[in-house]
C-alpha cells in the first residue's frame, strides 16, 4: 500500500504506465484482483480526506466570513461618522460671520438668536438623516438635498399584491420628497439594522387604502404595486396621513416653484410681445384636452392597477387623437405626448410579456385560457412577433406539465396509447387556440406555429422510441402502438397540419433494425421447428378440435381447406405447416401496417426471406434419407404452402398496398414452384 501510495502521487504518474506495469509483473488474476482491492481502499482513504478538507476549509470559510462581516460594519461605522464630520465642518462655515454688519444692535442680536435656533435645527435634521444612513445598508446619500425630513418610519409586511400573502417584513421611511423601503438584516454585526431595497419619488407615487384586507394600504409606483400592512389600525391611519401631508407639501413646493417661472415667463414674454404686437397677427393655438394632459398619470395608474384593456383603450384613444389633431398642436407638445405615450407603450408592454413568461418556479397555471388576455393586448399593441414567441413557449410548458402525468405503469403499447392520446389531443387543443383565437389572421406566425409542432413531434417521438423499440419487442407490439400514433396525427389533418412525414422519419431507422432482428428471430426459429419436425399429419384427437382448425382457415380466406380431412380427427398437413402458416399470417398482417414507401425494400427482404427459409427446408427434407417414406406427406404440405398458401397471402399483399404484381411472389414461385409428383393414396 505504501509503494501504491507513493508511486501514485509522484508527479510524473501516469496511469496506462502504471497499469502496463502492474498487468507485467502481476502473475495470475489473484495478485490483478488484489491490486484492485488496493487501488479501491485507497479510493476511499483519498475520499475521506478530501471530506475532511472540505469540512475544516468550511469552519474557516465561515470564520472569514464573520470577520469580513464585523470589519464591513466598522466600515459603514467610520464612513458615516466622517460624513458626519464633514456636515459639522460645512455648517460651522456657513455660521461663520461673513455676511453684512447691521447697524442696529437689536436686529443684530435676534439675527444671532435666529442664526443658532436654525443651526440647532438643522444639526437635529442632519443627525437624524445619518442615522438613518447609519442604519440602512447601502442607502444613498440622504444628506445633499437641503430641506428634506423624515416625517414618518416604522415597521410594516409587505403582502403580495395578487395573491394576498405575506412576503417579507420591512421596515419604511417617509420623508418630505422621497420613501425609502428596506428589508430587515438578521444575524448582522455592526450598526447597519437594514438592507436598502428602493427608493420612490412622491410626485410619481400613489397611496391608495385597502378596504378588503385588514390594516392595509397600497403603494401604486409605476410600473409596480406594492402592498403593505401595518401591525394595526392606529398604525394603518397614520401612514396614511402622514402620506397626504408629504404628497401636499410636495405639491405645494411644486406649485411655489412653477408660480414663480411662469411670472417670471409672463414678464419676459409681455415685454416681446409688446415689440411685436404692432406688426404680427394673433394667433391663437388650441387648448389640450384634460384627458390628454393627464394621459402619463392615467395610464401609470391604470397599469398599476392591471386594468390593462381600459390601458390599451386609452393609448389607441390617444394615437387616434393625435393623428386627427396632430397639425394644430405644437411640434414640442406633441413631441412631449408622443413620447411618454411610448413609454407607457413599452411598460404596458412588459407588464404583458412578464404575464406570458414560464420559468421553472413559475409554470403557467392558467393554461392557454389565462394567456389569452395578455396575447390579444399584445397583437393590437403591434406586438405580434413577440406575442408569439412567448404564447408558444407557454404551449410548451403546457404540453410537457400534460405529458408528465402519463405514468407507464403497465404494458409498453398501454404507455404508447395513453402518451400518444394526451400529445395529441393536447396539440390539437393549442392548434385551435393559436390559429383561431389567438393569432387568427397572422401569416407569419403560422409559419412559427408550424415550425414549432414540427419540433415538439420529433421531442415527442424521440420518447416513444425509447419506450417502443426495446429488446424482445414484437412485431406486433410496434405495429399496434404505430398505428394508434398514426390515427392520432390524423386528426390533426383537419386543422391542415400533416406530420406524418415527420412522424415516419423518425421512426424509419428503428423500425428498419427492428424488422430485420424479428427475421433473423423467425428464421432461427423455422431451424429449430424443422429439426424437431417428423412430418406426420396432425391428429387433433378429436372432431371438434379439427373442425376448430378448418373453420380458422375458412376465416382466413381458404375455402378448400376441407380437402386435406382424413378420418375423424387427421389433417394432411404437419403441425408445423400450420404453426408457420399462423405466423407467416400474423407477420404479414403486422408488416401491412407498417408498410410505407421508405421500408418497402426491408419488408419485402423480410416476406421472402421467412417464406424461402420454409421452402429451403422442405427442400431439404424431401432429399433426406430418413424421410424416404414420408415423401407423400412432404410433397402434400409444399403443395399447400405453395399453391394455395403463397397465392392467397400476396393476394392480400397486393390488395393492402397496390401491387398487382409483387417481385416477392414471382420470385418465390420461380424458385419453389416445382415440386416432385408423388401419389398421396393409400398413405392412412
């Protein structure tokens, strides 16, 4: 074991030497069969050290992992405290005394007073805002917007906005421009309590009260909605005032602001129109209705609130408008319009392709009912290309979730139907949906669709493969399971869809290797019945029992088979000319289903070389010395084989396929057809 260890982690090792080695100086298997139980044991020492690595990098791994952690929080510790440094030195700077002297000494001592009750002021406001940074992981700088406080914080559960249930807790921030949402920090050293999850703009954020769902509210910020529920009512009524105050005052500044531009506009513009009044004529450019003012703020919230016809409505409402009346409005106006309905365009866009989107924890539960709405609002936003690929994508979700409760719990050609059945009545389910509901008049995504159950049916029969054609399959098995696949692709013929060709592609190769294994198998079998063979009629011991027989033949087609009766319960012909005959029967019938152009050759190859093996035999037979007195009972059964025999199964082979002159039963006949006369009286 040493040597082995040693040469093994040499640097130079090299397995096929080693074995070269080890195979030369070995003698006999017992020394090989040691060695492989050395090479095992030290597999599995090398394996348990490796486990042991694992496990102590792993304690330090999560070692490091602590410190990192402990030095992070230091770090957001000592940056927030120099930002606090820095805000103390600025305002210690605008205190300082640079301003103008006032002459008289009252107003000078209230500007002092005032100076210092507005610095207390604002360190409070400062300080308060660092903590806060303090606080919140990866928050942004909170500190660069002069003015700005924090009227409102606490802790609330965030609820999922469709289905209603808790996700995760967090903990809010309202200020007077903006609300912070973070996400709660568990097993966090440091001063950091919080993670920064997501700002919004009050001018661009709607609060909206939720009657339905207990101390709850909703926070409309396009192109999301967010839910939220605070611990109670009190709690709930408090959030929602402070909200209103915020979104007044946030108003109020606006206004404040605009006022003061617009005089300011107003001025400007008197002083010019004033020159040009004398010379120019007045015009006067036609006012906008609200609607069309408001159509940003409107659609925002539409979208938020997933009423995505009234959305669509309303953009077409504004296209239609904008055509009409688009030569009486201003080039900069309509500019502004056009461009903010695009962007409403592309959000309501998204939301509807996130409706369509499959991922692996997210199936689409709906089925192709719920992707209807989402996929006609797509086609009138001339999205078509891309409503398409995504409707196909959950076609084939839906398909693969169907296929999956088809258990094979029973016999391979139970399995066939039941997955054939579901793949197919599935298919033709989202063919109908597709080319009449939801892209009726769509040329181009046709041809997608097309394209796409082309693809899904050679998935589809790659599966079926490996369940069909399995060692000791019959033929028989594989020409009932094809011929239900076959009936089931046929439906989809009424909808113009032809995957036969396909179909038959895909099964051409396995279906050629399973054909001439079945030949070699009957064959070696008709070896193993004419050794065994001792050419004597067959005695069915009883009337009944032959009459069982002679009526089976009569089914079959052969109306003579009476002739060959001898006594009571003797037929002319050997067990082994019937048992041949019923199998030549049934393989013959099983190749007929299967028969197509493409595997033409290898079925005949299989006809006539089962039927010239029974031939060659006979032959074989008829020249054997051992059977010299049985040459009646020899030449009787060639005869049926035959005349009778080989007529009536290529006169079903030529009804089957269309073959009025098949090269199989000329070939047959040119090459068996003359038998030896012999007299048959006088035999029983």
């Amino acid at each position: 074991m040493d040597s082995l260890i040693k040469s093994v982690g040499e640097s130079d090792y090299q397995p096929e030497k080693y074995v070269k080695e080890l195979s030369q100086r070995c003698m006999g298997p017992e020394e090989l069969l040691q060695q492989k139980t050395n090479v095992q044991s030290l597999g599995e020492q090398i394996n348990t050290m490796l486990k042991k690595n694992v496990f102590y990098n792993y304690i330090q791994f999560i070692d490091t992992a602590k410190e990192i952690a402990n030095l992070e929080g230091e770090m957001y510790q000592l940056s927030h405290l120099l930002t606090e440094q820095a805000s103390l030195l600025n305002s210690l700077a605008s205190s300082s005394i640079v301003s103008e002297q006032i002459s008289k000494s009252g107003k000078e001592v209230n500007g002092v007073q005032n100076t210092e009750v507005d610095n207390v002021v604002e360190e409070k406001r400062v300080h308060k805002l660092l903590n806060i940074m303090e606080r919140v992981e990866n928050c942004n700088n909170l500190v660069d917007v002069p003015d700005r406080k924090c009227l409102h914080e606490g802790d609330l559960l965030e609820l999922d906005p469709i289905e209603n249930t808790p996700v995760q807790r967090i903990h809010c921030y309202l200020f007077t421009d903006i609300c912070i949402v973070a996400s709660w920090l568990s097993s966090r050293r440091g001063p950091a309590r919080y993670r920064f999850q997501s700002m919004y703009d009050l001018c661009n954020l709607a609060v909206v009260n939720i009657k339905d769902i207990k101390n709850s509210f909703k926070l409309l910020a396009f192109p999301e909605t967010r839910v939220f529920q605070a611990p109670n009512t009190g709690l709930k009524n408090d959030w929602l005032s402070k909200f209103e105050v915020a979104k007044k005052s946030q108003i109020s500044v606006e206004n404040k602001m605009k006022s003061s531009v617009d005089h300011k506009m107003i001025q400007r513009t008197d002083s010019i129109q004033l020159v040009h009044n004398s010379f120019e004529p007045e015009t006067t450019e036609p006012e906008l209705p609200e609607w069309i003012i408001d159509l940003a703020d409107d659609l925002d919230v539409l979208i938020a609130q997933r009423h995505f016809e009234d959305a669509n409505s309303l953009i077409s409402k504004a296209r239609q408008y904008l055509e009409e009346h688009g030569d009486q409005i201003s080039t900069s106006i309509e500019q502004e319009i056009k461009t903010k309905l695009e962007n409403r365009i592309q959000a309501l866009t998204l939301v509807l392709t996130k409706e369509l989107q499959v991922s692996p924890d997210k199936s689409h539960k709906g089925g192709l009912r719920a992707a209807r709405r989402a996929v006609r609002i797509l086609n009138q936003l001339d999205k078509s290309s891309q409503a398409c690929d995504l409707f196909l994508k959950v076609c084939s979700n839906l398909l693969k979730s169907q296929l999956q409760y088809v258990k094979r719990d029973g016999a391979m050609s139970t399995f066939v139907k039941k997955y054939s059945m579901v793949f197919f009545g599935t298919t033709i389910e989202i063919t109908h949906e597709f080319l009449y509901k939801a892209f009726p008049n769509s040329s181009a995504c046709s041809s997608a669709f097309i394209l796409w159950t082309i693809q899904e049916v050679n998935d589809f029969m790659v599966i079926l493969n490996k369940h069909m054609f399995v060692p000791q399959t019959s033929l028989s098995n594989l020409s009932e399971c094809i011929k239900v696949i076959h009936k089931n692709c046929q439906e989809l013929c009424d909808y113009g869809i032809d995957l036969q060709f396909q179909i038959d592609g895909q099964l051409r190769i396995p279906l050629t290797k399973s054909i001439n294994d079945i030949k070699d198998k009957t064959i070696e079998v008709i070896k193993i019945r004419f050794s065994e063979d001792k050419w004597k009629p067959f005695n069915l011991k009883t009337k009944q029992q032959r009459d069982k027989i002679v009526e089976e033949y009569t089914n079959y087609g052969f109306s003579n088979i009476e002739s060959y009766n001898k006594g009571e319960s003797w037929i002319m012909l050997t067990q082994n000319t019937i048992t041949f005959t019923r199998t030549y029967l049934l393989l013959l019938n099983d190749c007929l289903v299967l028969y197509s152009t493409d595997l033409a050759n290898v079925i005949d190859q299989l006809l006539y070389e089962v039927f010239a093996a029974h031939c060659n035999y006979i032959k074989s037979s008829m020249k054997n010395k051992n059977f010299v007195n049985d040459i009646n009972i020899i030449t009787t059964n060639a005869r049926f084989i035959l005349d009778i025999f080989l007529s009536h199964c290529f006169k079903v082979y030529s009804a089957s396929t269309g073959n009025v002159n098949p090269q199989i039963h000329t070939r047959l006949k040119s090459e068996f057809g003359v038998i030896p006369t012999q007299n048959i009286t006088g035999y029983i």
